[in-house]
C-alpha cells in the first residue's frame, strides 16, 4: 500500500520546519549584532583617516580594523549558517526531487500539502532559492567573473553608499548596513537579496503556527499503520 501524506507524517514535517524557522531567526538575529557592531569599527576606522596629525591615533585605527575584520568573519559565517537553514526550509515546501526518482510523487505532493498547511504560495520569500544557489556555487561565479575580466576581488562587506562601485568588480557583495546582499546569477546578471523581510515572514508564520495545524491536520487522512 502506498503511503499517503498523513496527520503523523505532517506534524513530523511541521516539526522539522519550525525549528528550521526558529534557527533562521536567531541567525538574523545573530547578524543584526554583527552589523551593529561593524558598522561601529568601521566609523572608528573612518574617524582616525580623517584625524588630524594631533587626532590620529595608530592604535585605536589597528583595532578598528581588526574589530571590522573579526566581525566579517561572524557574518559570513551567520549568513553561511542562514542559507543553509533556508535552504532545507524551503525544500520542505517546495521540493526539487530527481525527475527519475520513485519517490517523487509523493514529494511533491508533500510539498503541496505542507504549504496548504501553513498556507503559504509560491510567491512567498521562502521560495526565492536564488540567493542561496549564487553562494552556493561561488565557485562557478568566480570562474565566470574571471573570464570576463570583472574579477576584482571574490567578495566585498561595505556600506550601502559604497554597494555600485563594489558590485562591478566582485560577485559577492555584502552591504552590511541594510543586510543586503548582493550576487551574480549563473548567466552573470546581477541579483540583491535583503536578509530583513524574511524576518516579519517567519514571525508570521511562527505566530499562527498552531491556528493554521489545527485547522488544517482534520483535512489529512488519519494515521494508517
């Protein structure tokens, strides 16, 4: 008997998408720190290069720099954790099962039922997989920019005044001020994702995470063993 997409089976995928929500939260969170705080050091930095000989102090520019670059250490490796976390996420929704697999059936119609569930479309942002695919598959994007001689560095964390100038030359951008960031597509075409809205969209999620299952579970079959 083929297995049907069930009350039992649903809370389990439930269960697995809210505390991929949940850790996509605290990422954010992670990240608005980190940028807080780089942002700071970065104006320290900006201060002492524009100091007068009296103002200029070596010490306190060296560690500004070191602060800024500690801390673009922390949100590449937020936004790294992040995509990850997205990306199971939005593979529980919006399955992409191999053409030849036997299972893929019922995984698409998984991912029907879960966004009927929470009651989501295809338009919402956890659908946008571009993003996570750009840095995915940096690699390639660094293969393209270098034959195209637009390969000025691999990747850059600036201010939002400075993101044109910085996107021209590198296929990774960071704008830490808005927690954008900046990319290249597999043809080369430029792309932005800002990492903010996704936060108001799982909060709103989280908060009808109860009203929504148990309106929507009755509709499933019931457990068949």
């Amino acid at each position: 008997m083929t297995r049907q997409f069930d009350r039992v089976a649903a809370s389990m995928y439930l269960s697995e998408a809210y505390e991929l929500m949940g850790a996509l939260l605290y990422r954010l969170q992670q990240l608005e720190g980190a940028a807080k705080r780089w942002c700071e050091a970065s104006d320290r930095a900006d201060a002492q290069v524009h100091a007068t000989d009296d103002e200029w102090n070596v010490d306190q520019f060296n560690e500004a720099l070191r602060r800024s670059g500690a801390e673009q250490s922390t949100i590449f490796e937020e936004v790294e954790a992040f995509l990850a976390a997205w990306a199971r996420l939005s593979l529980l929704f919006w399955p992409a099962p191999d053409r030849k697999s036997p299972r893929r059936e019922f995984t698409m119609a998984r991912g029907v039922g879960l966004r009927r569930l929470v009651e989501i479309d295809d338009e919402h942002a956890l659908n946008d997989r571009s993003l996570r695919n750009a840095w995915m598959h940096a690699d390639e994007r660094f293969d393209h920019a270098l034959l195209e001689g637009r390969l000025g560095n691999r990747q850059q964390f600036v201010r939002a005044r400075e993101v044109e100038a910085a996107v021209e030359r590198c296929p990774r951008v960071i704008d830490v001020e808005n927690l954008t960031v900046h990319f290249r597509a597999a043809d080369g075409s430029r792309g932005s994702h800002q990492l903010r809205p996704l936060k108001a969209a799982l909060e709103a999620l989280v908060a009808r995470r109860h009203e929504s299952a148990k309106r929507r579970l009755v509709e499933l079959p019931a457990y068949a063993p």
